[in-house]
C-alpha cells in the first residue's frame, strides 16, 4: 500500500481569490506562478469564459511543506458551522498568560485582515487556550 505524499484543502467560497488572499496574509503563503503562457493571473482569467472566470484561486506554503490551499466559487452561501476547520498553532508550546498573550496579539493582526474573533476558550486543565475565529467569509477556525 502506499503512502498519500500530498493533499490539497479546498475551500469553498463566494470570491475564491480574497478569500485566498487573506490565508496567504494568515499563514505566509503565496500565490503560485500563473499557469504557462500567462503573464499574471489576470490574463489567464481573461482567456476563460465569463461565468469561469474568477471561478477559483490557489495559494502554497513556500516552503512547500504544508498543504496547497485551493478556493472555488459555489453558488450557495455557508450555512452551518464547518465540520472540518484548521488550527493555525501559532501557541505551540507555551502555557498560560504567556499562551494567551501570544493568542491575543495574532488575534488582533487577524482582525485588522478582517477575521471575526468568536470567542476565548480558555484552559481547563485537559486543553490548553484557544480562540475560535471566522474567516473572511465566516469559516470558522481555531488560534491554537
């Protein structure tokens, strides 16, 4: 049997590149090259029809060890709460005030990219703190 090597998280969405913009601001990823015979990606969404066009958008870890993000456009709007969200660990490591500190200062940084901050769930002697978060188009996910 062999191992799964890679693996993408698709994202669906309303406006599939702000949403994509933002998680690269979020986890510093980037935005791939535009596919070959394109200059930018403006010009390769220029070459599709009109009802593709901005249909979806990508972003990678540069250092191309964390999973590629991909963003598509559905009609739908969201309407229940995610049943799968990412974690973004920027506490690794660290207890208490100090955890917290650490939780409240990317917190804010997220806020200002136009996060929503849901609510602080503090430690309980099992789990440590984190504050559960909404994208830009209110996914939820966790500061842990």
């Amino acid at each position: 049997m062999s191992s799964i090597k890679q693996f993408q998280v698709t994202f669906d969405c309303a406006e599939p590149e702000r949403v994509a913009r933002f998680w690269c601001e979020v986890l510093g990823y980037v935005v791939p090259p535009p596919p070959r015979g394109f200059a930018t990606w403006d010009d390769f969404n220029r070459s599709l029809f009109p009802e593709d066009q901005g249909s979806w958008f990508a972003c990678m870890d540069p250092s191309g060890v964390g999973p590629r993000l991909f963003f598509q456009r559905v009609p739908e709007g969201k309407v229940v709460k995610n049943r799968v969200h990412l974690d973004v660990r920027v506490g690794t490591g660290l207890v208490g005030e100090e955890r917290l500190a650490t939780l409240e200062a990317e917190c804010a940084r997220l806020v200002a990219l136009g996060a929503v901050r849901v609510r602080l769930l503090r430690a309980d002697g099992v789990n440590e703190s984190c504050i559960v978060m909404q994208d830009i188009e209110g996914n939820e996910f966790c500061l842990d």
